[in-house]
C-alpha cells in the first residue's frame, strides 16, 4: 500500500477518529479537540501536497481487492483526479476551518471526544466518497456519512426530539441510499461491472441513447442523490437537521454532504448524457427545489432553518446546473457556496453561543455593533449568497449557472432561477436585520458575550470571508477538460445581456427587501396576521406542508400497522395444532365414563366390525 | 339320537334366556345350570361322553356349585326396583341389537365357511382323549394346572374377609368388618 | 481421524466440566472454555493446511473424509467429511462456543458443571450437524442438538412475564424442531426405501441418494419435508414463532448459541442436503421460497419494531436477516449463494454481540424492557460505544461484514428476481429502522433513571473487541472466507441452472 | 339317521355365545354377568368338542377340558372379586364402581 499524499489524506481521519473512539473518557477536551482539528488539519496538508504533485488525468491507486466472486470484482481503489481534488480540497479546507470553529463553540460542551471522533469520521466518509474509483466504495462513503450525520445531529442525544431528528434524517437518507443500491445492481447486471471508469466507456456502447435501461439506472442514481443532497422529494429531514450542533450544520448540511448528490451526478455524467429526459428532471427538481425552499427561507424565526432553507435552494441551483449540462458550472457553484455557506453558519453559530444559544430571530436584534465579526461574517456571507455583482464569489458561480441555462435555451428554467436570485435577496436581507438590527428582542440579545479567542473563533471566520469574495471564485481551477461539452462554451451572444439580468435582480432583491423591511416594517406585519396573507406565511413556514403529508402518508400508517402487527398473528397459525390436539382430548376423555359395562359395548362393538368385515370381505371365509 | 341333540339344544337356548332376563339371582343359577346339563346332553348326543361328563361334573357340579354358595353367602334378594328400572327400551336395546348383528355375522361366516363334515355318531372314547391328553398335549395340561394353582392362590387372597387392603381401605367407609 | 476429534472433544468436555463441579465453581468455565479454544485452534490449523481450490474431476470434494461401518445392514455408516463450508461453520462454533462461556462467567450461579455439560453437548451436536455426511447420522444429530438446548433454556432461563414462562418456551423451541425433523426423517426414509426400490441397495449415504430418481410427485414432497424441517429452524416466517421466545427466555450463552449456530445449522442443511438432492423441485419452488424469504424480512421488520423486550427485538432482527439467505439460496447465483455464507457468519458476529451486549445491560440494570431504559449513554461507559458498532452491522453498514454478505446476496439475485430485490432492498430501510429504534430507545433520550453504572471489565471489552474486529474485518477483507466457500457455492449455484435458465441470462452480458 | 350337520352345532354355540355376550352388556349385576360369562365361554367349549366330534379328533376335546380349567380359574376370582365388590359398595352394582372415571 504505497503511502501517497492521496492515502494520507484519508488515513489521518481514520487514525484521529480511532484515537478518540477508543479513548474511552482518558483524554480531556483540549486533548481531543487537538486531535480532532490536527487530524483534519494534516488531511488539508496532505490534500494540498496532492494537489500540488498532481499532474492531470487520473492518478489510480488500488490498495485492495475488497471482493472477488466471479465477475463481482470490487476493488478498495482510489481514483484522484480534478474533480476528486476539487471536492477533496473543499472537504479538508472548509473542514478544518470548521474543526477550527467548532473547538471554540463547543467548549464547555459535555463529550467533545464523541464530537469530534464523529466529525473525524465524517471527513474520512467523505473522502472515500469523492476518492472511490468504484460504485461499492463510493457506497461506503455514502453510507458512512449518513451514519456519521445520525451521530452528529443527534449529539445532543439528551433530547427526545434532536434524536428524533437525527433518527428522521438517517431513515430518509436511507431512502435515496437504496435507490442507489438498485440503481448500482442495475448497473452491474447490465453492464458487468461497477468500476466507475469502465462503466462510463461500456454505457454508450451497450445501451442506446433514452434506452429504457439508461433511463432506470440514471433515474435511480437521481434518488440516491436527491435523498442526500436534501431536493424536493426527500428534503423533509434537512431543516429538522439543525438540531445538531452549528459547526456539524456548516460541516454536512452546507459544505459538504449536501453536495454529495451534486458530485455523484457530477461523477456519472456519461450516464445521464444517456438519458436527455432524466436530465431535464434534474434541471426541474434543481428548478423546483429552489424555489420551494426559498419562499419557506422568507417564513422562519429560527436563523438556522433560514440557512437550512438557503443551502436547500442554493443546491437547487447546482442541480438546475446540471439538468442543464453545465456540470463545471455546478462545481463551480458547489466550491463557492462551500465557502460562503460555512461561512454563514459560523457566524450564526458564533452569534448563538454569544447569545446563550438564542436562535430565534424575534429574540434577537442590535447586536451589530457588540458582535463584529459575526456581523461581518454575515454581511461578506449574505453578499455572496445574494451574488452581488464583481464582489462576491456567489456572483461569478451563480451567473455562470445561469448563462448556460440561457445558452441551453432553458428558458423556463432561467426565469426560475432568476426568481430565486430574488427571493434569496429578500430573506437574506430580513435574516441580517432580523438578526443584527432593530431591538434586541431578550436580554440574552442586550448583552452577548462576543468570541474572543483569535485562533478558533476570528481567524475561520475571517478567512472564509476572504474566500467568499472574488477571491474564491478566483481560486477555483476550472474542471473544463474532464466534463463534457457545456452549453454555453459554444455560444456567445446574449452573455451580457444575461449578466445585466443577474445584476438588475440581485439588486432589485436587495432594494426590495431593503425598502419593505426598513421602511414598511409595519405595514408587512400586518399584512402576515390576516386571513390570506398569514395562511400563505404559516404554508412556507410549513415548508409547503411536506413534512405533514409525509407523516401522515408514511410515518403514522407504518406505526399503525407496527401496533397492529406487535401481537404476532401469523404465530396464531400455529397454536391451531396444539388447539386441535386439545379439542381431541377433551372429546375422547369423555368416553372414558368408568362404567366397565360400557367399555364391554364398545369391545362388542369392536369384534362385530371386525367380524362383518371378515364376512362382507369379498374374499371373505374359510 | 338327532332329536336329543335338537331338543337339548332348544333346551340350552331357553335357559340361558331365562339366566339373562331372571331377576332373582337364585333362580338365574338354577337356569344357569339347567343349561350346563343341556349342554352336557348335547355332547352325549354327539358321541362325546367324556366331554358331557366332564361337563357335568365339573362345570355344572362345582363351579355352579361355587355360584350357589356365593349367592348363599350374600344373602342376595332379588332387588326388583332397581332391575326394572333398566328394563326400559333405551338400556337394554342397544347391546341386544349389537349381540344379534354379532350373531348373524358369525352365522354369515359359517355359511360362507363351507363346512360340510357330518357327525354320523360313532363315540370318541374318553382313551384317545386320554392319550392325546398326555401325549403331545402334556406340557398344556401342567400349564392348565398351574393356571388354577394361580387362581386358587387370587381367589383365597381376594376373597378373604378380613384381609389388610380391605381393613385399611374400608376402615372409615363400613366400621367393624362384615359379620 | 481429526473429524471424530472435533465431534468428541466437546462431548468429553462436557462430561469433565460435569464432574469437575466438585473442585469449585470455576473449574467447569475454565473447562469448557479450553474445550471450545481446543476446537477452535483445530479447525483454524485444517483451514490454514488445506487448500480449497476447486476440486478437479476425480479426486473427490471433501478436504477430509472419515468412513466407517455402523449399521451394515442398513447401509448406515459413520461418514464425516468436511469441506470449505462446514469447516468455516465449526471454527464459528468453536469460536462461539468460547463466546458463550466467557459470556456467561459470571451470570451462571447454580449448578455450574451440569450448565457446560448442555453447552458443550450443544456445541457437539452442531460440529456433528456440519460434519456428518450420511443422512441417518446427519439426522441423529439434527435431533441431539436440541435436548441440551431445552434444558439450557428450561433450567437456566429466566421467564418473562407469568404467561411466557421459560418452561413453555423451551417446551414450544423443542416441539417446533422435534416435529419438523420428524418430516425430515420421514423424507430421508422415503428417498431410501424409493433407492432401494430402485437399485435394490440399501444406503443412507450421501453421494448415493443424490443419484436416487424419485417419481415426480414423490420427489416433490420429499423436497418439501427438508424445507420445512430446514425452515422452521432458518426460521421462515410461518414456522418461526419459537425464536422470539426461546432468545427472551434463555440465557445469553444460549441466546449466544441459539442465534449464533443453531441458525446456522438450517442454512448449511439446505446447501448441502435441501438443494442438491432435489435440484428441480427446487428450481421449480424457488418463487415461493423467496416470497418467504421477503415476507420474512418485512413482518421480521415489522414486528422488531414493535417490541418492548430487547432480546426479543434482536430476535426478530435475526428472522429478518434470515430472509435475506433464504432468497440467496434459492436465487441459484454463485455470487448470492456466497454472500449468505458471509451473511451467516456476519449475522453470527452481529447478533452473537447484541445479545452479550443485552447479557451485560441485564447484569447491570437487572431489567430487558426497553420501557425502563434509556439515555444509558452517559450512565455506562464504553458499552454504548460497542452497541453502536454492532447496531451498524446489523443495519449493513458497509464495511461490516453484513453489508458485504446482504449486498452480494442481492447483487447476485438481481438478475434472476429483479422484482425480489426490489422488495428485500425495502428491508433495507426497514433495517435502518429497527435498529437505531433499538439504540434510541436503550442509549438515547432521556434518563429513565440516574446513577452510573459500572464499565465492562476486561472479559467483556475483550469479547466485544474481538467480535468488532471480526465484523469489520470480514467486512473489508472477506476473501478469504470467499476463496474457502468458492468450491462449495460453485456446484450448488450451477444446480439451478441445468434446471432453469435464469442464469444464463446473466451469463451472457460479459 | 345321516347323522347331525356340523354347522347345526356351530349354530348352537353361536346362539349361546351371542346370548351370554347380550347379558353381559345388559345387566347391572356383576353376578348376572359372571354368568353371563360362564355361557360365553361353555359355548366355546361346545364349538370345541362339535368340531373334534365332527373330525373325530381327540384334540378338540382336550381343548375343551382346558376350556373348562380355565372356566374354573376365572369364574372363582370372578367371585371372589366380586365379593369384595359386595364388601365395598354393599351392592353388586357394577355402575358404583366408577371412580375410574376420565
């Protein structure tokens, strides 16, 4: 197994998580938050010296046959190229950023050792994930992050309802996981095998363009993404996931797990290019998702399930991006919304520790001038998520999605995402000054305790800053030669005009909710009490009302027929030979009345039988 | 010499009848043994005369015998009421029924049986029985011996008035034994 | 010769630990524990000797063979052989075997000596069940495995509430398998009598009776009285409902053994005796075992789900898991049929775990009812950690050896019951479920009641650890259990397809 | 004078038996049905000796002398069984000894 940068990248996870697991309580929390962040730390190092030694293509390197059957020849092998790179440098930057920050926000937090062996174990989930030269492989680090964001979100396990959420989010995850696995037997009866690089080379051969097949498989791979990267149908278990800790929230449910779906897809692109309609299902759910979850952003109280509801429809956005081809772009977009998301969950999470973990907006307010840095966190963040225009990292990823929906002639689907590009100006601008103007609405909010550590509460928050400016969007390599030809690198007219649209809808979502929020702050209220008007709020509050349908259709038939089935009446069956022998019994013991004359009856009885049949036998007699 | 045998054989049949229906015990045993005796005729009749002895002296002489001194020694009345309480149809209908089907399988058989021998009278002299007796038949005769030996043995024990099962079981139930 | 070692040395053992309870209650453990490791070092020597390629025409399939004489006159002899499957399954029972005693170190107070005498008569009947090859000895003892267990469960148990006393469910686990065996036993006569109508020749053994033509309807009744005997003890859903109360009344060294082995005995009994003496009749009842197979895994589900008692619960769980082999066998795909030998061993890992795990909950908080547990995350130190592990595999988690034994099952069944699949992958979820409802309701929430507890000592963190880093080995690294079953799975898989043509149709896409 | 037909005497015995068997079945009285047996097995005995007449075998009446030994043997534990009947339920009814019941 030789010992490259790619192998160590992935190893110093594993070693920091089995070092906490087994400690068992011996070291204490400075020790263990330590490792946790050293570990993730040497992982960035090592990501960057692979990044650095990498000379383009893909780099193989096959530590093991994990399973060898026949045909069924699984191999525990990494693959390392652009796009691995890419996603790897996200994973171990971001996440040792976020480490960072969580060393600070979980101090005095009973069993950080648990924290952070979870957090190490994600990481190196994710690794395998993005680094896994086969579907087997790749389904191990798919499923080792859900497990690992079970543990996380249910850190607090104290609390019926955080484990609850966590319970939510890994069944439901667990959901798209097995449309993957259908779509990876699939794959492997079709094509014989489950090497990622040898199934995009042998599906074009063998399966015909929108083949029904190629449908299927592309369809199931679809579910397995949508169940993790949160979209429309699967997404019920997002926003209950902020009942985790706030760093597990920036780690998985903005940077990095999300995203996964988004690479997945990415990843088999060869096989979605095979099936046109499915792709145009992806831009639509991209499409769809985006804009559910930002008309529900507009409704919360809780700042945290505002960015759930952000991540959600920014997701939205990478997966418009692929439904349209542009598969760079969503990279592109996944990189820097990695940033300027983590970003905004530190902040908020710094200004909820400040506040005594105060998370609902109403409770909060003028805290701008006593919380700096997270103010400014929130700003530099709010900017690149609303993609101002030539400032923000969120502008030049964003805008590219869009020109390539426009070059696509997606038409449809542009006006949905230059919609979205609205709607998210508003809610981030009601969460800023929610959150940081206005009266403080409790006294947690009138006098915070701000993060003063420099090292694990200013430095992450500052750097992420830096990148989600133009900076970030100016750190990314491009991933032009590895995916196939986008829309839009053919076309060159009506680029700018898209980019003036771009620029006119940020702005006029920045005017709009600036004049509605500061100025007809009264008027708004009021119109959210009323009859229509409040019905319609409490409807996005609710997420358009999915979670209900899915309790109602789902959740509580299976426990009706859990209670219905607790008594075990197939079992019944099989008390029926013992109920028979019972009913034998009772019958004959009746004929035993003690009575000897009657027992000499039955005797008679007996012989005459036998004696007729003798004579009636037709060979009867002597 | 066939008429003894027709006659007696009636006669036979009468009175077992007449030992089933009786109701008073004595005069079921006298039936009883009128019947033996019939029997006995029977078997003169076929040229049997050890056998009609034996019969005579044995069954009708000493087991009847037996019987009469048992009913003596119990003193037993005939008990009218509760004999005619069964004597309704539901009791005794039934087994009768079942005897007579009995009876006419056995008659079935024996017609199927195609018998066809004729007793034409000559004697079967008590000497050949003698013979076969203590012959081939020698181990079966001390085998019969030892079987009225057991019986001898039972009966003396079960029959004894005061013997300790009986003192125990029936101490609380007929204080001060039988007379 | 070996082979009579291996049956006889847990019988002696017995014996001894009996005696031996005159010279103080530890010398019975120590006993039996050597006793097990003694089987245990054996079978892991044979398997580092032998070579398990497949065999070439001629020299004969078994690594050893062991023939003598019994019963001439019925043809009946004492015929133990061993090949790549069995020997894998008795260094699992060895292994368990260990397992049980260890567990049970300190949970077993009365009667020390006559408790490792039925464990270890147990264990002996199960090495016999895996090595015997001759059907009558194959079937003695089928029968001698379960005496021992009825008194493990009836003397040892501790019963549930008043109605479900440990007597009823040792009595009903005796009367499920006594019956279905006694099916068996009258198939194995039949397909003798019907040989012997046939070449004149009476023979109980194996390799004759397998070229034995049965008349069609006959063979498919005699096909019948193996799977239902196999069946009730897999267990197949109509026939299982001795398995939750057995497990919540026994033990743990007997749930250890029941769950761990005792299982494993149905499963190795249709590879080797089900399928291949009747390869048609079961091609031609493959769809209806693998509907049971489904409805085990879903009602399993289900019905874990709904359960207040924990042993209970991890028994359900193993009905469920149980369905996944029962499809992989009667799927006729070489790769399904090697992922449910993986899956038995890992099920034994898993479930052999949970039930220590649930041994020592009860040692501590004296109590199985999952109502009066919760939030014992924090009141016990490292047992939550190992639970957790173990609830993963039991999911399939990947990297777990159950993962790679349930997905090669289903990767091998795809191509011949695309639609099964479909519906087993839904027990997928419903294994999510189960599971962290087990770990939720027993780790998680709130503090039923306060008060730490203490750690596990050494005995129980190093039983744990063994079986974690066996899970996870096999479960990154099962190829060389693969390469011993190769020869085995080979030839049963190939059964199905001289009869039906389902395989191949996958044959042909590579 | 052609002599008696064997079934002539097998019918006899048939008849006897029959009607011993009828009242063994129908009386209460363990004396009537002691007698009742006595009949039964006379009439065997008779079958025996018409048949040993019939083939002018010796053995049959051997038979018959067992028979009749085993007659004695039976009809004196009979009573004294049924003595003690008498002792314990001061009644010969067989139907009060019923305590075997099921």
């Amino acid at each position: 197994m030789m010992v490259t940068p790619v192998v160590l990248s992935f190893l110093f996870p594993l070693m920091g998580t089995l070092i906490l697991a087994f400690s068992a309580g011996r070291l204490g929390p400075r020790a263990s938050s330590v490792i946790g962040v050293g570990s993730v730390g040497l992982a960035a190092l090592a990501t960057l010296w692979a990044v650095m030694g990498h000379g383009g293509g893909t780099e193989g390197v096959t530590l093991w046959t994990w399973i060898a059957v026949g045909d069924f020849q699984p191999t525990i092998g990494l693959a390392v190229d652009g796009l691995a790179l890419v996603m790897m440098s996200v994973i171990t930057g971001v996440g040792f950023l976020i480490h960072l920050f969580a060393a600070w926000y979980m101090t005095g937090e009973a069993g950080i050792t648990r924290f952070y062996a979870w957090m190490n174990l994600f990481v190196f989930s994710m690794m395998l994930l993005v680094l896994g030269d086969n579907l087997l492989l790749l389904f191990l680090g798919w499923e080792g992050v859900g497990l690992c964001s079970y543990g996380l979100i249910g850190y607090y396990y104290q609390g019926l309802d955080n484990a609850r959420a966590a319970f939510k989010a890994f069944v439901v995850t667990r959901i798209g996981d097995v449309f993957l696995a259908l779509g990876l037997f699939l794959i492997f009866m079709e094509l014989g095998t489950l090497d990622i690089a040898t199934v995009l080379a042998r599906a074009p051969e063998l399966w015909a363009e929108g083949s029904a097949t190629a449908n299927l498989a592309a369809l199931l791979v679809l579910g397995g993404a949508l169940g993790k990267s949160a979209q429309v149908p699967l997404h019920t278990w997002l926003p209950d996931a902020m009942a985790g800790p706030t760093p597990v929230s920036a780690l998985i449910h903005a940077a990095t797990m999300v995203t996964a779906g988004v690479y997945l897809i990415a990843r088999l692109n060869g096989l979605f290019l095979l099936a046109p309609d499915v792709m145009l299902l992806v831009g639509v759910i991209g499409a769809v998702s985006l804009l559910l979850a930002a008309f529900a952003a507009l409704a919360q109280t809780d700042i945290k399930r505002v960015l759930a509801y952000s991540t959600m429809s920014q997701i939205g956005y990478m997966f418009f991006a692929l439904g349209v081809g542009a598969f760079d772009a969503a990279i592109f977009h996944l990189v820097t919304h990695a940033f300027f998301k983590a970003l905004l969950f530190l902040s908020a999470g710094a200004v909820i520790i400040s506040c005594h973990h105060e998370q609902d907006m109403g409770k909060l307010g003028g805290l701008w001038r006593k919380l700096p840095v997270a103010y400014g966190g929130f700003v530099v963040g709010g900017a690149a998520l609303v993609a101002l225009p030539l400032v923000s990292a969120g502008f030049f990823s964003k805008d590219e999605i869009l020109w390539q929906a426009m070059a696509a002639e997606r038409t449809g689907l542009l006006i949905a995402g230059l919609l979205g590009a609205v709607l998210t100006g508003i809610y981030t601008v009601r969460l800023i000054l929610g959150t940081f103007h206005g009266e403080p609405g409790s006294d947690h909010a009138r006098h915070p305790e701000p993060g003063t550590s420099v090292f694990t509460h200013h430095l992450p928050l500052v750097v992420l800053a830096v990148l989600s400016t133009f900076i970030g969007a100016w750190i990314y390599p491009g991933l032009g030669g590895l995916f196939p030809e986008a829309p839009g690198d053919t076309v060159e007219t009506g680029h700018t005009l898209l980019q003036v649209l771009a620029m006119g809808a940020a702005i006029a979502g920045l005017a709009l909710a600036g004049w509605l929020f500061l100025m007809r702050r009264s008027w708004l209220d009021n119109i959210t009490d009323k009859g229509a008007g409040a019905g319609l709020w409490k409807l996005w509050h609710h997420a358009w009302g999915f979670d209900a349908l899915f309790d109602r259709a789902l959740v509580r038939p299976w426990q009706w027929s859990v209670r219905m089935l607790r008594f075990d009446f197939i079992n019944l069956f099989m008390n029926l030979p013992a109920l028979i022998a019972r009913a034998f019994n009772a019958g004959l013991v009746r004929s035993q009345n003690g009575r000897t004359r009657s027992y000499a009856v039955v005797m008679v009885f007996g012989t005459t039988v036998i004696l007729l049949a003798l004579a009636l036998a037709p060979g009867g007699g002597a | 010499m066939e008429i003894a045998f027709y006659l007696s054989g009636l006669v036979a049949v009468l009175a077992t009848v007449g030992v089933i229906t009786g109701t008073s015990p004595v005069h079921a045993v006298v039936y009883l043994i009128v019947s033996l005796i019939a029997v006995a005729m029977v078997f003169f009749a076929l040229g049997a005369p050890f056998a009609g002895a034996l019969e005579i002296i044995v069954y009708a002489g000493a087991i009847m015998v037996l019987f009469v001194f048992v009913v003596m020694m119990l003193n037993l009345r005939p008990d009218a009421e509760r004999e005619l309480t069964w004597t309704h149809p539901r009791y005794w209908l039934g087994p009768s029924l079942l005897a007579l089907v009995l009876l006419g399988a056995l008659l079935a058989l024996l017609r199927q049986g195609g018998v066809s021998e004729v007793i034409d009278g000559e004697l079967l002299t008590a000497r050949a029985v003698g013979l076969t007796l203590f012959g081939p038949w020698l181990m079966v005769v001390e085998l019969a011996a030892i079987l009225l030996l057991a019986a001898l043995v039972t009966a003396s024990h079960v029959g004894r008035r005061s013997n300790p099962l009986n003192r125990k079981m029936s101490g609380n139930r007929n204080r001060g034994g039988t007379p | 010769m070996i082979l009579v070692w291996l049956i006889l040395i847990p019988f002696l053992g017995g014996l001894l630990c009996w005696q031996a309870e005159r010279w103080g209650e530890q010398a019975p453990r120590w006993i039996a524990l050597a006793t097990m490791l003694f089987v245990l070092v054996i079978s892991v020597l044979l398997w580092l000797g032998g070579n398990f390629s497949l065999p070439g025409n001629g020299e004969s399939q078994w690594l050893l063979e062991w023939r003598v004489d019994w019963i001439p006159r019925f043809g009946i002899e004492i015929h133990l052989a061993l090949d790549g499957l069995s020997l894998i399954l008795v260094a699992l029972t060895g292994f368990l075997g260990a397992l049980a005693v260890l567990c049970s170190w300190h949970e077993i107070a009365h009667r020390v000596g006559f408790f490792h005498l039925n464990l270890l008569f147990i264990l002996g009947g199960v090495v016999g069940v895996f090595l015997a090859l001759d059907l009558f000895l194959f079937f003695l003892f089928w029968e001698m495995m379960l005496v021992p267990m009825y008194f493990l469960i009836a003397l040892w148990g501790h019963s549930g509430s008043p109605g479900q006393t440990r007597i009823r469910a040792a009595t009903r686990f005796f009367i499920y398998t006594q019956a279905s065996g006694l099916l068996m036993l009258v198939a194995i006569l039949a397909l003798v009598f019907v040989h012997y109508s046939n070449t004149g020749e009476l023979s109980f053994s194996y390799d004759v009776l397998r070229g034995t033509d049965v008349p069609e309807p006959l063979a498919f009744w005699l096909m019948l009285g193996f799977f239902i005997a196999f069946a009730v003890k897999l267990p197949v859903v109509p026939f299982h409902g001795w398995l939750p109360d057995a497990h919540a009344q026994a033990p743990t060294a007997g749930s250890v053994d029941l769950a761990g082995i005792l299982l494993k005995t149905a499963a190795y009994g249709m590879i080797r005796f089900a399928l291949p003496l009747f390869p048609e009749q079961s091609a031609a009842f493959a769809p209806v075992a693998m509907t049971l197979g489904l409805v085990g895994i879903i009602y399993g589900a289900v019905l874990a789900c709904g359960q207040q008692d924990i042993k209970r619960l991890i028994a359900y769980t193993s009905i469920s898991h149980m369905g996944f082999v029962l499809i992989a066998l009667y799927s006729g795909s070489e790769l399904a049929i090697q992922g449910a030998i993986i899956l038995m061993v890992a099920h034994a890992f898993s479930s052999a775990g949970l039930f220590i795990l649930s041994g020592q909950l009860y040692e501590r908080i004296h109590t199985r009812d999952m109502r009066t547990m919760g939030g014992l995350w924090s009141r016990i130190p490292v047992l939550p950690g190992f639970t957790l592990c173990f609830v993963a595999a039991s999911l399939g988690m990947p990297a777990t050896a159950n993962f790679v034994g349930e997905f090669m099952v289903l990767f091998g069944t795809f191509p011949s019951a695309p639609v099964v699949v479909v519906i087993a992958s839904v027990g997928l979820v419903l294994a999510a479920i189960y599971s962290l409802l087990l770990m939720q309701r027993v780790h998680y929430g709130p503090e039923y009641r306060p008060g730490p507890l203490k750690g596990p000592d050494a005995r129980e963190y190093g039983m744990m650890l063994t079986l974690l880093v066996l899970t996870i080995a096999v479960g990154l690294y099962p190829q060389p259990l693969l390469d011993t079953t190769a020869a085995v799975a080979a030839p049963v898989a190939e059964l199905f397809t001289d009869g039906a043509d389902l395989a191949a149709r996958a044959g042909e896409v590579n | 004078m052609n002599g008696i037909p064997m079934e002539h005497g097998l019918i006899l015995a048939s008849i006897l038996f029959s009607l011993g068997l009828a009242g063994l079945m129908l009386r209460r009285s363990m004396l009537f049905v002691l007698m009742s047996l006595e009949v039964m097995l006379n009439s065997a005995a008779l079958a025996f000796v018409v048949g040993a007449t019939a083939w002018n075998q010796p053995d049959g009446q051997a038979m018959f002398l067992l028979v009749i030994t085993l007659a004695a043997a039976e009809a004196s534990v009979g009573l004294a069984l049924m003595i003690q009947l008498y002792q314990r339920y001061r009644s010969l009814d067989l139907d009060a000894a019923s305590r075997m019941r099921g």
